[in-house]
C-alpha cells in the first residue's frame, strides 16, 4: 500500500510538472497561477503545495527534469580526464556540448522547457530562486570549460591568447546565444551544425589544433 500511495503520488507530481511545462509556454511565468496548473492536472491546490513549496520551486523541478541528465553528462564528460594521460580534453569537452545541443534539437520536453525558460519568465521577486538557479547552471558550465581549456592548453602545450576565465566566457556566449536564436527559430539554420562549426572556429582562434574538427560531423546527430 505504501509502495502505491508513493508511485500515485510520483504520478501526481509529474502530471502537475507537465501541467506547468504545456501552461508556462503558452501564457508566461508569471501570468500562470498555481491554480491553473493544478486545474490542467487534474488535481487540487492543496497536491500543488504537497509538492511544490512555491511557483519558483516547481519551476526549478520541471527544469531539472530535462537539464539534471545534461548537466550531469557535461560534468562527467567534459571534467578533464585524471586517470588517461592520452585523453583529448579538447575533444571531450566539444563532445559533451554537442551531446547537450543533440538533446535540444531532438527532444521536443527538453525544447520546450529552455524556451520556457529563456523566452517565458521574468525575474520578479516571486521568481527569484529561478534567477539563481539560473546563475549557478551558467556557473557550473563556465568552471567546468574554463577547466577543460586549462587541460587541453597544458596538453597541447599551449598559451591561450587570453585567460582561460575569459575564454570560458566566450564560448559561453557562443552556444548560449546559438541556442537562444534557434528556439526563436528552429528552422533558420542547423543547430548542431553551426555549434559545431563554430567551436571549432572558436579553438581555432584560440590556437588549438585541428584534432577537434576530424571527429563525426556531430555527435548523436539524427
């Protein structure tokens, strides 16, 4: 009986998550009340705040429903290789963003939640845990690049033409801003084709070699 109670109510939180999910692409963040998801799910107020503390705290969970497994991926791929002295960390990092650009232009929950959270919410006041949500994923993502680059300059013996901190920053930009304006318009252009072509421009510029660029034209592409 335990065992069913907490799968029913594993249920409940997931069809509250995709309740947010369909309601906050449609109408915004913040025009979107507790009460219209829990009337979308078929459930009670009462189930949204079992589960949820707040709209910022369910925002974050149905976020990290799509983007903990690419996280995850990227600071396991993408951390510099301890333990394999022959290992390309140029290569593994370029993997590792071209795994999570693969998941974003094939997976149509993974999509509509960064659309959701790129071109649907406001950082007001109620949604401020969402803000630092926000800054702690970019962060995450800039410690572990700036750390991939550190690796592949010391293995390719290499001084960067700017700090690794800063160079961390650009590529940032690079893919966020590739992201950012293919979901405005996935048709415009290829995704996984321009985020590879890019980076390898980018390294490039940075005085890697070529090793990058001779490796499948995009991981994972469909």
């Amino acid at each position: 009986m335990a065992r069913r109670t907490k799968e029913e109510a594993l249920v409940t939180r997931n069809k509250l998550l995709d309740a947010a999910e369909c309601l906050f692409q449609s109408q915004g963040v913040s025009r979107t009340t507790l009460q219209d998801i829990a009337l979308r799910a078929g459930a009670t107020r009462g189930a949204v705040y079992w589960h949820f503390k707040d709209k910022a705290d369910l925002f974050n969970a149905m976020m990290e429903r799509v983007t903990l497994p690419l996280e995850a991926y990227f600071n396991h791929e993408a951390a510099p290789a301890e333990t394999s002295s022959d290992a390309y960390p140029l290569e593994r990092m370029r993997n590792a963003i071209l795994k999570a650009l693969n998941q974003i232009v094939n997976d149509p929950q993974t999509r509509r939640v960064l659309e959701v959270a790129t071109q649907k919410v406001e950082y007001i006041e109620e949604l401020k845990t969402i803000r630092l949500r926000h800054l702690a994923v970019r962060n995450g993502f800039l410690c572990r690049v700036q750390q991939g680059l550190d690796a592949a300059s010391r293995h390719e013996n290499l001084k960067l033409p700017l700090s690794s901190a800063l160079a961390a920053q650009g590529l940032h930009a690079l893919i966020d801003g590739l992201i950012q304006n293919w979901l405005l318009d996935p048709q415009a252009f290829d995704l996984l084709e321009a985020g590879q072509s890019t980076m390898d421009i980018y390294f490039t510029g940075l005085g890697f070699g070529s090793e990058p660029q001779s490796l499948a034209p995009a991981a994972g592409k469909k």
